[in-house]
C-alpha cells in the first residue's frame, strides 16, 4: 500500500473525505472499489469511533400493542429499545464469556450456592437518583414474584433469598447453579429504580440513551444519556423505526432511509449484499428451525419411528434450501458450537436405508401427520415438504397439514404431538435444556423425560469442574440425540445489513442478532 | 321540502341500524378467532403462571354477552375502553391512527378525484379516438396489477434508484406540512393509480349515457362546444353513479388500504388493526371495526343523499 492511499483512508476514516470521494481517487491510484471499500473500513475501526450524528435503523417485529415493560419484552424492537435505555446486572461479552454492567463485579461461594453481585459505585439512573443494591434486589423481587407476567419468571424459581449489604447483593439458591451471571444477563431483568413497581414502563434505567420519543410499533428516539458510566452508546441521536415487511426494510437500507435492518431474508441476502455501500452480516447463533414430536404420546414413543424419521431427513438440504446456505446443518440437539462446553458428535446423515430399517422396526403402518405454519419458522411449509420428499425416499409417508398463523402458539405448538417451531436458543447448556428439555420444564415441547438426563442436568449445573461439566453435557447430548424427540435439522445464521454510513461492527458477537442487539450503541456514525 | 327531509332521516336511522347490526357481527367474528389474548401477548415464551396471571388482569374470565354489553354501553358514551394488549386508552390511540389514515386519503382523494373525473370527461370529448384509448389503457392497466406490485416497482424506481422520495413514510409531529406531504407522496401515488381507473370509467360510461339524449343533440345543432356540452349539460346528470363510484373509492382509501400502509410503513388505522388482531385485541379490533364500518356506511349514505338531491325523480319512490 503506498502512503498516499494510506493518506487517504485517513482521511476518509476522520470523515475528511465522503466514500465515495475515497472510492473514485483510490481508483485512479489503481485500486478496485470492493479493495477500497475493505481498506477504507479497516482504516474506519483503527480511527476508533467517532461521537456524535444520528443512527437510523428499520428492525421488524414492533407492534403497536407492545410495552415498555421489560418484563414483557417478547420482540426484536422490545429488546432493543431495552438495550437503549437500561442494563442488566451482567452482559454476555463477544467470546461467550459475562462482562459487569450495573455491577462491577461478581463471585459464587464455593458450592456455587451463594452469588455476591457489587453494584458499580456512582452509577445513577436517568432521571438523576442514585442506584442502589435495594433497586437491583427489587428487580429481581418484581420478576420472580408470585404474580409476576415477566418472562423471565422461569429464570428465578431457584432463587431462594435476596438480601444487600451495602453495595452488595447476595443472592442464595436453592440448589447450586455455576451458571447464575448468565440468567442474570437475561434482557428481562433489567434493574429499575425500586425495581420498577411502581412504574414498569417508565423507561428509565442507566443505558447509553433515554428515549425522548415513543409511538409504539411505529417510530421511537433517543438521545444520549449524558452521564452514562460506559465507553459505549456513540452517536448522539438513535432513531428506530419498525419495519416489518420485509422487501419495504430492505428497500429502506438501500435507498438510505436507515442505517442498519436486521432479518434480511435468506432468499435475497446474496442479492442485497450486491448492492453498493451495503453490508450483509451473517451471525452463527445459537436459533435453530426445529420438528418437534412428542417424545411421551403415540407413535412418537416409539424410539425406531423416531429414529425413522432422524434418518430420513435431509439435513444440508434443509440449509441450502431453507437457509439458502446462511447457516450449518443440525445434529438433533438443541446445542451447536455457539455453547462454551460444546463437544462435536458423529453427524447423523440421510439415510434412506436405515430409515426404512427402523420404520420397519417400528411397526408402524400408515402415514405420520406433520403440522406446519408460515410464522413456525421462515420456509417452514417448504421445510415440511422437503421433509416429505426425502421421507418418501425411505418408503415413509409423511402427512402435511398446514395450520393458520393466528394461534399457532397455543392450539398447535407445544399441544399437538408433532409440529414445526423454532427456537432461539440461549446462552449455555443448562438454560437451554432448562427450559425445554428438563423433565418438569414448561415450554418441554418435546415431552422429553428421562430421569438420567434430569440428574445429569441438575449436577452440571453444580459442577465447577470444566472438563467434568463438559463431559456431562457431551453425555447429555447423546441421549437427547437419540432417544428425545426433537428432530433439529439446521442452526439458522442472523443475518442483518448495514450500510457504509456506519462503523464498528463486530463478527460473530454471541447473544442475539445485531451484535446481540448492541449494535447501534456499539457501532457509530461515520459521517 | 320537508320530503327531503323525511328521506334523510330514514337514511340516517337505517345507517344507524346497520352499524348496530355490523358490531353484533364483528363481535361474533373477533369471539370465534382461534388463541386467547394472553398467550398470544405473552407468545412463545409464556409461562402458565404468566397466562394465569394475565387472563386473570384481563378479566377474560367473565362471559363473552358481559363482555359484549359493557363495551357497547362505553361506546354510546364516547368510551372505547382500554386496550386489552398495551392498556393504552383505545380512544386516544385511534384518533392519532385516524388522523393519519385520513391525512392520507385526502391527498389521494384531491388529487385522484378531480383527475379521474377530468381524465373521464377527455375521454368522452375524443371518445374512439387516441386520446380515448391511451387513457382507458393506462387506468385499467394501474388497476390490474396488484396495488402491492405497483408499491414494490414505485419504491425501487422513485426511492431507490432516483431517490426522490422516501419509501419508509412513518410521519410524525415534528414535521412539517411539507415535508410530510413530501414523506407521503409515494402512497398518494399508488393509492391514485389504484382508485383512478374505477371512478374515470364510471365518469366516462355515465357521461356517454346522457350523450345519446335528445337534449344533448339539440345542444349540438345550436352549436355549442363539445366540452361545453360535457361539462355544463351532460355531466349534472351524470352526476349520481357517478358519486356513488367517487365515494365508494373514498371510503376504500379510508378503510382498504391495509396493504399500502404496511409496504409503505405508514402509521395508520390498518397497520393499527393488524396489530391488535394478532394479539387478540378484541375492544381494539371491535373499535376499529366499528369505525370502518361507520366510514363505509356514512359515505354511502352521502352518495345516496347526493343522488336525491341531484335527482328530483328518487324523491318520488313509486
């Protein structure tokens, strides 16, 4: 690279310089404009961020009848907005480890039984009052009590006491659980003066921003929170609109309308990430498009039809046709290498023949009802298809009925034995298998119960031993993967885009989509 | 006069029977949707704690009659009740909605009105010849293809390549007429293009209608000029199918365009309703429904008392 290309990526890197200025003199120095565009945003992330200017983005997802509550928070635009203006105690960091946000710091007794979280020292809310260690213990009382709607209920039965010392809080549970600061990460418990009793959507909190304006499911700004603690939260003014049509959040990005969208469909992702100044980030995730059957009801508890139709469905199929290639195939388990104590096992393949082996096995005559919905997953119907042609290979009828998106959730999923879902996934072993593969857990779409794999579960979850925790979820993993009844053929890829008015996104962050839905605080306009 | 009278009150009190009759259905409609409220406000992740919880806060426990009769009892009192997804007053939250809806449709409708009624008169003036035929052509092309399709194709010409106007048009308080006028100008667009065609066609068949009369041949052989003729002497008789078309595609720019507002983002009744279908909303859903219908039904009724007045014969039913 000769310096004056250097020269000017600098230039252009401290806004001196539009892009498409750097773009046209980089070409007369004989470079091309896809090589331009790399160096110009490499020299972008060394320049470091800038402050100030205002960030657009078009997410799908917002309703108008969604709340401020972050208990309440089931959507893309909901977290987000959380993520503006509050914290959690703790934040999953980029490699999957926990990072303090309203708390400083944290440590576990040795029986991981009892959890000390300090609160940050000086850290106050927007609206001026101090946060104190009684505010975090309130959050947690409103979110795990007993009339509580929060989501995150589930998160909190174990907890047994919440007392504070100080700046301290201490937490004690029930029974051991070495995963505690990752549930206390969840974008659920986000810590509110007095824990948000008396006002749950008053939207203060101690995030980067405040809001200034709000009209649900349709448009909301917010302006940086002046005393925010943190390096984080760059651009002065974050404006969020709710997009939901696909084809118009595309075309929003393109014609610059917004900055950043997130769900790009798979179908023309390749066509998007064409389009000049436009960067299509795909994100391996822990979300997966799953075919549940209900491991306890008939002819599901036959373990040779199960194994039948693991067999005899074509999981690279799935993701070249589904995914169109934006993600990696499945193994039957919930958990793929996004997990910190993921152990590869051996890849269950198509195979017609061994499929045909164990349906003859079962002794099961007559087709197998599937029920599907567009809103199950994106491509669910096509799915289902493709399942049926590779099943029908093996000599298996596969029976598709196509059920309405209005109540899909409560008539179908999680009440009919063998549907079309998916899931998001979560931040460790034992949250996920906590919540849908553990013998008492509610959302057990798979009515999956086996009495080793609950003991192994509870005492994982105890163990502080890394190799011996890791050996345990490779053990658990093999029973699910072959006595349970989930049929996971593909983990979908995030895939958001963003254009080359904004910096600083980073690959592959764990959590959520959008850099864990960090993106517009951590990423910064460029000019 | 007191005729005219008398038929305007029928009218009215018939609308009004109908609107009572079209909430009895609506009712019936939002009670027999499959899911409840909770669990669709709660979705996936909900809890059957959380579902207790919140059907109890609902009051979705009480019967379906109750439920019916203590909302129409707030309604005659100008009360809508309160959101059963987001608690939000329902009142309060329509009226931005319909704000904007109607903001909406009055540009569509100033601009689309005049110009198909003026796009119809042309016709018939030069009608069989060029003028005629490239009219009749374009309009019933705009109509044929989905109003969506014409959405998408104006968005990526006007918004993404030439990038004259926004294809997102989420208007708000702090702009401008101006600018507003300018965020909704492809809408307006399509919305005209989509309700043109119905309204000119009627325009041009109704005129043609009269041209064949007696009195317009008369008009002809003393002399006058064709669009004199059009204008002064066969358009008033014309005028009542044609009313009725123009306020049929008014209230279809008021309560049809669910579709527009979605592609085109735009913070209106319809997206509003959609919202609240999907989360089972039933007083919202209900509200919005009432609405719609009582738009639909009162500008019917003014079609038809324009078509009475217009038309001394209609006030002598047989």
């Amino acid at each position: 690279m000769n310096d004056e290309l250097k020269y000017l990526s600098r230039r252009a890197a401290t806004g001196l310089l539009t892009r498409r200025e750097f773009v046209g003199r980089a070409g007369a120095l004989g470079l091309t404009a896809a090589a331009a565009t790399t160096m110009m945003s490499s020299a972008v992330m060394a320049a470091g961020p800038q402050k100030g200017g205002t960030l657009r983005m078009g997410l799908q997802g917002g309703s108008t009848t969604d709340s401020l509550d972050p208990a309440l928070a089931t959507n893309q635009v909901a977290l987000m907005l959380i993520r503006l203006w509050g914290e959690p105690l703790v934040e999953l960091a980029d490699d999957g480890g926990i990072d303090g946000k309203v708390a400083e710091s944290f440590e576990a007794s040795a029986d991981a039984k009892t959890w000390t979280f300090t609160v940050r020292q000086g850290l106050t809310f927007s609206d001026g009052q101090e946060v104190t260690a009684a505010d975090v213990a309130e959050t947690l009382d409103r979110h795990a009590g007993e009339d509580t709607k929060s989501g995150a209920l589930g998160l909190l039965r174990d907890i047994k006491d919440v007392r504070t010392d100080g700046r301290n809080v201490i937490i004690e549970l029930n029974n051991a659980n070495a995963d505690l600061p990752y549930l206390m990460a969840d974008y659920h418990l986000i810590v509110q003066p007095g824990g948000g009793k008396s006002a749950p959507d008053a939207a203060i909190g101690t995030g980067p921003y405040v809001l200034k304006e709000v009209d649900m499911g349709v448009r909301f700004v917010a302006e940086k929170n002046p005393n925010y603690w943190g390096d984080i939260g760059h651009a002065q003014t974050i404006e969020l609109i709710v997009i939901n049509d696909n084809t118009a959040r595309v075309a929003a990005l393109q014609s610059g309308q917004v900055d950043m969208i997130d769900r790009v469909p798979p179908r023309t992702a390749g066509l998007v990430a064409r389009a000049p100044g436009i960067t299509v980030a795909s994100t391996s995730g822990p979300g997966h498009y799953v075919f549940i059957a209900h491991a306890d009801t008939a002819p599901f508890d036959n373990q040779d039809l199960m194994l039948a139709l693991k067999h005899g469905i074509n999981r690279q199929e799935m993701v070249d046709k589904i995914l169109f290639g934006y993600g990696s195939v499945g193994n039957d388990s919930p958990i793929n290498s996004s997990y910190p104590m993921f152990t590869e096992t051996e890849q269950r393949e198509y195979d017609p023949e061994k499929a045909a082996h164990h349906f003859k096995k079962s002794g099961h005559s007559g087709s197998v009802l599937l029920r599907t919905s567009d809103n199950s997953f994106p491509g669910a119907p096509d799915a289902a298809a493709l399942f049926q042609q590779s099943l029908a290979g093996a000599g298996i009828e596969l029976e598709i009925k196509r059920e309405p998106n209005d109540g899909y959730w409560s008539e179908v999923w999680n009440n009919k034995p063998f549907c079309t879902s998916y899931w998001g996934g979560r931040p460790t072993q034992d949250q996920m298998y906590t919540t849908a593969y553990l013998s008492t857990a509610d959302w057990n779409d798979t009515r999956f119960k086996n009495e080793q794999f609950d003991q192994l579960l509870i005492a994982a979850r105890a163990e502080l031993d890394l190799a011996k925790r890791t050996q345990m979820y490779a053990d658990m993993g093999a029973i699910q993967r072959d006595e349970g009844g989930l049929i996971c053929p593909m983990f979908n890829d995030f895939i958001d885009a963003h254009n080359d008015k904004v910096a600083g996104w980073v690959e592959n962050a764990k959590g959520f989509a959008l850099m864990n839905s960090y993106a517009p605080v951590r990423m910064w306009v460029t000019g | 006069m007191p005729l005219i009278v008398k038929l305007l009150v029928q009218r009215i009190a018939l609308g009004l029977l109908l609107l009572f009759l079209v909430s009895i259905l609506i009712f019936a409609g939002t009670i027999i949707l499959p899911g409840d409220v909770a669990q669709s406000i709660l979705g996936q992740s909900a809890t059957p704690e959380a579902l207790a919880n919140l059907r109890r806060d609902l009051g979705l426990n009480e019967p379906p009659v109750a439920r019916y009769f203590n909302w129409l009892g707030g309604v005659l009192q100008g009360d809508l009740g309160t959101s059963l997804a987001s608690g939000q007053d329902i009142a309060t939250a329509i009226g931005k909605r319909l704000g904007n809806t109607m903001f909406l449709a009055f540009w569509a409708a100033i601009i689309s009105v005049p110009l198909a009624i003026l796009l119809g008169l042309i016709a018939v003036r030069y009608r069989e010849r060029w003028p005629d035929k490239v009219i009749s052509a374009v309009t019933l092309a705009s109509i044929s293809v989905p109003e969506f399709l014409i959405a998408y194709v104006a968005i990526f010409v006007v918004s993404v390549r030439l990038r004259w106007a926004p294809s997102v048009t989420t208007i708000n308080d702090s702009m401008s007429l101006g600018e507003k006028l300018h965020t909704i100008s492809l809408p307006v667009a399509v919305l005209t293009l989509v309700v043109l065609a119905h309204m000119m066609r009627m325009t041009r068949a109704a005129i043609l209608n009269v041209m064949q009369s007696a009195y317009v041949e008369t008009a002809e052989l003393k002399g006058l000029r064709m669009f004199n003729i059009i204008w002064k002497h066969a358009f008033p008789n014309a005028v009542a199918p044609i009313v009725n078309v123009v306020m049929l595609n008014m209230a279809y720019l008021v309560v049809g365009v669910v579709v527009i507002e979605v592609v085109f983002t735009y913070p209106g009744m319809g997206q509003y309703l959609v919202d609240h279908v999907s989360k089972r909303d039933i007083p919202v859903v209900q509200a919005c429904g009432l609405i719609f219908a009582a738009v639909y039904i009162g500008l019917n009724m003014i079609a038809d008392i324009v078509s009475i007045v217009a038309n001394p014969r209609l006030r002598h039913p047989k």
